[in-house]
C-alpha cells in the first residue's frame, strides 16, 4: 500500500482536538492534557504522523512521546504510562504503512524500538512487530441500569463490601483540590510501598489535574476523618477511567476502595457515560484480576508491541532492578518519593 506520512505535533496543531471527538477508539490518552502531563512532568517530547496533508483535515493518526533515557534507551512509545492507545487508523493496513514510514526516523534517531499498545483486538502481523508485554484490561459496560450493575457484582466480596462502608458511616468526597491531592497521594504512596514498586511523582498528578482540568477527578473515602482509600478517575467522551488508586492496609475491611468505585459508577451512570474503564494488570496479579472480575467488568488481553531498530534484547523497561524492591522497603518516605522522581521518567 502506496502513502505518505506527515509529521506534526499534536500539542499545536488545531486539528488533533476535532479529529479526537470524532474518532471512536479515541481515549483520554492521546488528549492534549495527557500528552501535556508528560511533557511537563518527564520532559517526553510529543510528535504524531498522519498521511493527510498539513492543508486536509485528519483522517488518521498515530501519536508517540519520544523518550531520551540513559538508563533504558531513546525509543519512541505510543504512549507513556498509558494502559492503551488503540492506532487511530483505518484498518491494519494503514498502521503498518505509517510504521514503515517512520522506520527512516527510527534509523535516523536511533530509537532502539517503537511501541505501541493498540487496546483493540487488531491483526498484529508478525514479521512487523514483535509482542513485548501483556495485559489483562477490565471494562465495565455502563448500559444496564444502576440496580442491574449492582446486582451483577460479587454478592459476598463487593456487594457486602459497599454496604459495609455505609454502615459504617465512612465518609465520601470528591474534587480537584489541594487537599484531595495530598490524601490521594499520601494512600498512594503507602500502597506503592506495600507492593515495593515506586511511587510516581507528585508533580505528575499535580500536572494531570491542571492539565486536565475537570476531566479528572480524586475520589476519597474517610473513617473518623481519617482517609481510607481513593482513586483517580480521568473522563474522556463517553468512558471514564479508574487509573490510579490507593489504600491504608490496615482498614481494608471497611470497605473504602469499593465505596469509591461504586460512587464513581453512580457518577458515570448518571452522566450518561458508557464504559467503565478499570484499566490494565498484570498476568502474575491474581488477586488484582480477581478484584476487578468480581465488578463485573469484562476481562481482554491486552498486548504492547514493538518494532525493533536492530535485534530484540533485554532491557531495564520496568522496575525490575536487582535488590530494588528490598531496599525501597527500607528507605524512609522521602527517599522513596525521591526515587520515584529519578527513575520514572525512564520507564514510560
């Protein structure tokens, strides 16, 4: 198939808004805010190809942050920290002509791989892309009224667990303040260490909600004034998306994390949005994929593809170091934080 690719950035160019609300696999992570997140937050460099002329209107579109790493390469990701960017293009075809054009920048730049990570079941061939990494994805489809998707929830670990907050009189609040942020970030930051991983910046959720403005919202759970659970949810045309959360071990049994999920999915249902996006986790993650199953939600295999400058090898493209879990369990808050400002912005 015979096409020309056109270079363009998606931060400035005028087109990009109108052509997201039109296409259907658009999602919240190819927006102007996201891509404005990262940029600001990890100094990634957005740029997207097209084959429609700088003068036409966009009918397709790939977008990508060009990440600059030391530690894990130059390489050129669709897109960082996102769970899935389904290729905006018409077909199969279309992706892999547009792949083939930016094969000369790859070259040119020395991008030892460029990923994608297509959220769509889509025919991935073989001698073109290689799979890197896999997923389980979770999506609740909102069309059913609100007493049906309660019902539809696991009676004993869900449905009980809901109602095990409110009878506890745990408290519900939501927004985009200052305060939010740090009772957010202060749960996150205890489930990271818990799970020995690290955490994420503050600046980058800072940066997510004045990039985002009201498309994302932190949702917390109290008891006795003591924050419990809460998650970031970020709204894009007719799904919202649960991409961040965290909780304090110790209170688990009250329910929290559920009363901020269900309150979100009241939220959802009475905006009239459509999906419910619980969004990826790991294949060795029982207890998470067993979490989301017991929502309701439906369970796909999400798969991250590359295309490879040179021969595949390993890398450091996750925190996967020698000893770093164990010595992050034992570094004291500020250090922890700091860790995760010096290493995410190479693992995007």
């Amino acid at each position: 198939m015979n096409c020309s690719a056109f270079e363009f950035n998606p931060l400035v160019d005028r087109r990009w808004p109108a052509f997201l609300r039109g296409h259907p696999n658009a999602s919240v992570f190819y927006s102007a805010g996201w891509l404005s997140a990262l940029q600001r937050t990890y100094r990634y460099e957005p740029v997207a190809y097209t084959t429609s002329p700088p003068e036409a209107e966009l009918g397709n579109g790939l977008a990508f942050c060009r990440i600059d790493s030391w530690l894990t390469g130059r390489r050129l990701v669709s897109l960082p920290f996102s769970d899935h960017c389904a290729p905006l293009v018409d077909g199969t075809e279309h992706w892999v002509c547009l792949a083939e054009k930016i094969r000369p920048d790859q070259q040119q730049q020395k991008w030892k791989y460029i990923e994608f990570r297509p959220g769509l079941p889509q025919s991935v061939p073989a001698e073109k892309f290689q799979a890197s990494q896999k997923y389980y994805l979770h999506r609740l489809d909102l069309q059913p009224s609100i007493n049906q998707l309660f019902n539809n929830l696991h009676k004993d670990s869900t449905q009980r667990k809901i109602r095990r907050a409110e009878r506890e009189g745990l408290s519900y609040e939501e927004g985009r303040s200052e305060e939010l942020l740090d009772k957010f970030y202060r749960l996150l930051m205890l489930t990271r260490r818990r799970h020995q991983v690290p955490v994420q910046p503050r600046e980058w959720f800072a940066n997510l909600l004045t990039c985002l403005g009201d498309m994302v919202k932190i949702r917390v759970a109290s008891g006795q004034g003591q924050p419990l659970a809460s998650i970031l949810t970020l709204q894009f045309k007719g799904t919202l998306v649960c991409k961040y959360g965290g909780s304090d071990a110790c209170h688990q049994n009250l329910g929290g994390m559920h009363l901020c999920l269900w309150r979100a999915i009241e939220e959802a249902k009475e905006r009239g949005l459509k999906k419910f996006d619980l969004g990826r986790s790991d294949f060795d993650d029982p207890g998470l994929i067993t979490f989301k199953d017991r929502w309701g939600a439906r369970r796909s295999e999400l798969t991250y593809v590359r295309q490879w400058l040179g021969t595949p090898g390993p890398g450091v493209d996750t925190w996967q170091l020698q000893g770093g879990k164990k010595a992050l369990a034992l570094v004291p808050d500020a250090l922890f934080g700091l860790a995760g400002r010096l290493l995410y912005r190479h693992f995007g």
